[in-house]
C-alpha cells in the first residue's frame, strides 16, 4: 500500500472514530448540553452539571416558568412551591453546585435577557466573597457558554469530543435507576431543586445517633475564611439590583442559615462591611445566625441546612403565620441595622433545644377482653388501671393531631402528653375501651384495617375472626372528640393463613414483586382506605400504623408523598418531637402494653423516655 493511500486511510479512520465519538455523545448527552433530546434524562445530566444542563433544559422549557431562585447548591433548601404561594408565580430553583457571585451574575443576566422574568431569588451569604470566577473542571464546573456570551462553537465541541466513558456510565446508570434518588440522579427535574425525599424521611429524633451517622457536627473542620473578593460581591449584587429595577422584575434577596460553627469561621471585619455595604444597595433578609442554627438536626451536612429551615425563613418573610418560626428567626437587614446584625456572628449561641422539642411516648394496644386470652389482649380491668395511673400521674391523652400542629405550626402540648393507640379496630376497642377513655378524658386513636371493618368472618369468607367495630360506633367514637380514627391500610395485613403464601401481611413486596407493582399496590391500597375512611368518617385520614411494624425507606418515601404525615412503627421506644421538622413524625416508636405490664412498670416505662 502506497504512503499516499495509507495517510488516507488512516485520516478517513481518525475521522470515522471522530464522528463516532461525537455521535455517541451527542445521543448519550451525559452533561445535558445538548438538551438531552434522546434519554431526556435530565435528573441525571443536572447531577453531572446543574450550570449547563439547566440553561439547556430551560432554553426548551422556560415557558412553564416566570420567576428563578438563583445561588449555590444550598439555595435548593428554600421550596419553590412556597415562593409560587407566597408570590403567585411559577419558580424554577436554578441552583448551581458551589456557585459564587459571577456564576450568579452570569445567570441572572441570562435568564432577564432571555426569558419572561417577574421575580428574581437571590440566595446569598458572605461565602459569595470567598472565590470568584473559580472553575475547577471545564466539564462538571463551568457555566454554559451562552451565560458568558462566549463562542458556542468550541463550547459545544467540548462535550461532543469528551471521553466516551462520560456517555457509558450514563447507560449503565440507567440500568441501576430505581424509584428512590441514586448518586447519578439527585435533582427533581420540574422544579430544578435536589430530590431530598430520602434524606426527609431519615430518622432525625434522636441527638446522639444523629450525630453519629453525621460524626462531621462532632468534628468541624475549622477553614478560615478571609473574604478577599468583598468588592467583587457588592459590585456584582449592584449590577443584579440595577438590572432588576430597569426591567420592573421583583428582587429578593435572602442570607441562608449557617451552622454555628461555621459562622465563626469568618474574617469578622471584612463580614461587617459586606453588611453595611449590601445594606446601601438593597435590603436583605438574614437567616444566617439563631440559635436554632446550633443544632445540628436542621442541617443535611455540614454546610446545607434542611428544606424545613428553608419553609421557616420564607414563611418569616412573607408572614406566614401557619409555619411554626423559631423566635426571631430572620431580620431584615438595612443600613440602620447592618452592623447589629453582622455581630450576631459572634453571639456565641449554645445548643439548648428545651424550647421547641419535646418527649412523647405512644401506646400500642390490640384487642382488650374481659379476661386476657393471648399474647396481644389486655383485660378490661388492667386496662383501666393503667389508664387511671396515667391520669393520676398527670399524663395527658394527645392526638396525634396534636402532634402535627405541634411540629408543623409550634402549638404547645400539656406538659405529660402521652398517645394511646390501638392497632386492628376490634369491637373491644369500642365496648370496652372508649368507656374508660370516656372515664378518664382519655384521647386516643385507633388504626382500621379497611377491608375489616364491621366484620366478624375474615374478608366475606366463612372464617371466623375477632369481631371489628363498624362505622356506625367509629362515627360515635370520633363525636366525642375523644378518639380519631386512622389507617392501618385497607388490606395489606392480610393472613397467610386463609390466603396463603401470596398474602400480603405487611406494607412489604411480595416475593418476586417488581419495584413498580409494589408502589402501584401500595399507592391503591391507601388511596381505597383513606377514600373510605373520610367518606364514612367526614374526618380527614393522615397517619398509618405499618401492619406488624414493617417499614422501609420507599414505603415512607411513598406515603409522604401521598400526604401521610405521620407513620407508626413497633419499635420499642420513646420519641422526641421537634418544633419545624414534621420528618420526626415518621416511623414514630411505640411502647407495646399487654396484660403483664402493671400500671407501676408502664410509668416506670414513660419516665425512663423522659
């Protein structure tokens, strides 16, 4: 072969692999720059670069939106769907991972000259004067060329010659993609924020174990921080300011909160005079030092403070009273103030959570006889002496109604708040238990099995089961003001003994049961029992006692989103409600009662939890 066709084969080679690499990930599009057209994966392409494949995916999609929340990756802690309230718009939280004042100018400036803007976030803080214009990888941390009115040309060249590796771990991810968020998929796509729905529902009550799982909030790492580029955040927040008010867009500016510890980190002078600086150009609302922020439970991480904390410090600057707010949680900032604010930072707060936590044990009763004949049956006479030692101790019967308007809005409870709760819906619980209740002004709630109620044969079948109230005395019950009524699903506690090896017994998946059947089961199921429940009932259906007390982190997830506020498992154990955190409402412990248990061991029980 001569040199001259050897060259040209091997160009002709070189090109075809080109074109190859290119084509791969053009299809495969793991950065999301060229709008993902193929996958549209865009949860996975915001998690390799939420700076690109966000302006790529609003370029297509900024007509459902009018207003943008703009800052680093902490800016996802503020709701979007609370700013569409409070201000009546259609936000999209164009966070960026460790975005600082020129990334946000950049996008700002983008977004006003490109799409319909009504309403402009800012999520700042004096972190904004640490770096700027910092760019660490030109794959995973630079903006899109379009914000930086850069060439497009080599731009997109950039992610068209990429190592192909990006674009087969994107196809390989797709095969491990579950229901839950995975490391490749951390975003929400419709409204540009993180999918936190795993990290709201993990187990937040208790301080030592949290602090265990999270060791980072026993050793903080101490990093100076001088704020050298203090002049390039005011010019820049100028420049946004001045934007804002020539096109009549809305400009909110916010500080976000900072753990304590990490709030003392920085060069206390230079923070003062970025107050009384930003102060001259625009007020600003200040969440960055409380009290509240010593504690390290309405923080996801070191530096990322939970979305409750963000729904706090919106609910403080629009007002909203039916948000529980910590006290003085929130200042707007002016020129008067600046300097009396900046000085917060060296309060010196201590972790005292006494006023918006407190200990609340729950019950768990089954089925109550005249003599006890098993294991999960307590006779009528020592149930009501241990309802009457309760009252005689002081304790109070609480709803757990009360307890989601403690959380949710800070409705104080009694000082002994205690929840009695009866798992099934046995007629025992009406004939016998709701008299002693009656006696003893005793509140408490009882779990229905829908499929059950009124029932003495198991489902309509010739089997004899324990008999089990109707609807009839549940309407009685709940006139009382007593008792509430919830779910203990409609029929997913099922016995294997009547139906075999397929019973559902649990809020579990059945053997071989894919991922998808399981949520639709699930999401059917607690649909048909609170539908049935509320139309018999009139009283709305919000908590569900897990049948034999399994759980897991989906079947949370699932029911969370279904508007299940509070879940109950059999864990052993007294919980710890926290003011502003409704998470501490999920999976909540129960202390098992049964015959045995003398009315002196069950206070000995509940002052133990205290």
């Amino acid at each position: 072969m001569s040199s001259k066709k050897w060259l040209l084969l091997f160009a002709s080679s070189v090109l075809l692999i080109a074109f190859a690499i290119a084509a791969f990930n053009y299809c495969t599009d793991p950065f999301g720059a060229f709008g993902d057209r193929i996958f549209q994966w865009h949860a996975y392409n915001f998690t390799k670069n939420p700076r690109v494949a966000k302006i790529a995916y609003l370029d297509r999609h900024h007509g459902a939106y009018d207003s943008y929340l703009i800052g680093s990756s902490s800016t996802s802690s503020f709701p979007v769907e609370l700013l569409d309230k409070y201000l009546h718009a259609s936000f999209y939280n164009l966070f960026m991972y460790g975005a600082d004042i020129y990334d946000v100018t950049r996008t700002v400036n983008y977004v006003v000259n490109n799409y319909e803007v009504k309403n402009i976030v800012l999520n700042l803080g004096v972190l904004n004067a640490e770096k700027y214009m910092l760019e660490t990888n030109p794959l995973t941390d630079n903006l899109h060329a379009k914000t930086e009115g850069a060439p497009l040309l080599p731009f997109y060249a950039k992610y068209l010659f990429a190592n192909p590796r990006y674009g087969l771990e994107k196809l390989q991810s797709r095969k491990q993609d579950s229901y839950l968020p995975r490391v490749f998929d951390v975003f929400n796509v419709a409204t540009g924020a993180y999918d936190k729905s795993l990290r709201d529902i993990e187990r937040i009550q208790d301080l030592p174990a949290y602090l265990e799982r999270y060791p980072v909030f026993r050793n903080y790492p101490y990093n100076r921080y001088e704020l050298p580029y203090s002049d390039e955040l005011i010019e820049n927040v100028r420049e946004i300011k001045e934007l804002c008010d020539g096109r009549n867009i809305n400009l909110l500016v916010l500080f976000f909160p900072l753990y304590y510890e990490h709030a003392a980190l920085f060069n206390y002078d230079r923070l003062a005079d970025i107050y009384s600086r930003l102060a001259e150009i625009t007020g600003f609302w200040d969440f960055s030092v409380h009290p509240i922020t010593t504690d390290p439970r309405f923080f996801y991480d070191a530096t990322h403070f939970r979305n409750d904390l963000g729904r706090m410090a919106l609910a403080k600057v629009f007002g909203d009273e039916t948000v529980y707010v910590p006290e003085d949680f929130g200042v707007y900032v002016t020129p008067e103030n600046a300097r009396k604010q900046a000085a917060r930072y060296r309060a010196g707060y201590k972790f005292d959570d006494s006023a918006y936590t407190k200990k609340v044990p729950v019950l768990l009763y089954h089925h109550l006889a005249a003599e006890a004949d098993g294991s999960l049956t307590v006779s009528a006479g020592q149930f009501e002496a241990q309802i009457k030692a309760l009252a005689e101790a002081g304790y109070t019967g609480v709803s757990l109604g009360q307890l989601v308007d403690y959380v949710e809005k800070g409705t104080e409870l009694p000082d002994r708040p205690v929840v009695v709760t009866f798992d099934d819906g046995y007629a025992s619980n009406y004939e016998i238990a709701y008299p002693i209740l009656q006696k003893y002004g005793m509140k408490a709630t009882i779990f229905v099995i829908g499929a059950s109620v009124g029932k003495e044969t198991y489902k309509d079948t010739a089997y004899p089961i324990i008999p089990h109230f109707g609807y009839g005395e549940a309407r009685e019950m709940l006139a009382s003001g007593l008792l509430e009524i919830q779910s203990h699903t409609y029929d997913m506690h099922q016995s294997a003994e009547y139906e075999g090896e397929r019973a559902r017994t649990a809020v579990v998946p059945l053997a071989g049961e894919s991922e998808e059947a399981f949520i639709e089961a699930l999401r059917a199921d607690f649909q048909q029992s609170r539908q049935t429940l509320e139309k018999e009932t009139g009283t709305a259906v919000f908590a569900l006692s897990y049948p034999l007390g399994k759980y897991s982190d989906l079947t949370e997830v699932v029911l969370k989103e279904l508007g299940v506020k509070v879940t109950l498992t059999t864990e052993p154990g007294v919980n710890t409600l926290i003011k502003g955190l409704p998470q501490c409402l999920q999976a909540l412990k129960r202390i098992p009662v049964d015959e045995n248990t003398s009315p002196e061991a069950l206070l000995k029980l509940l002052q133990q939890g205290r």
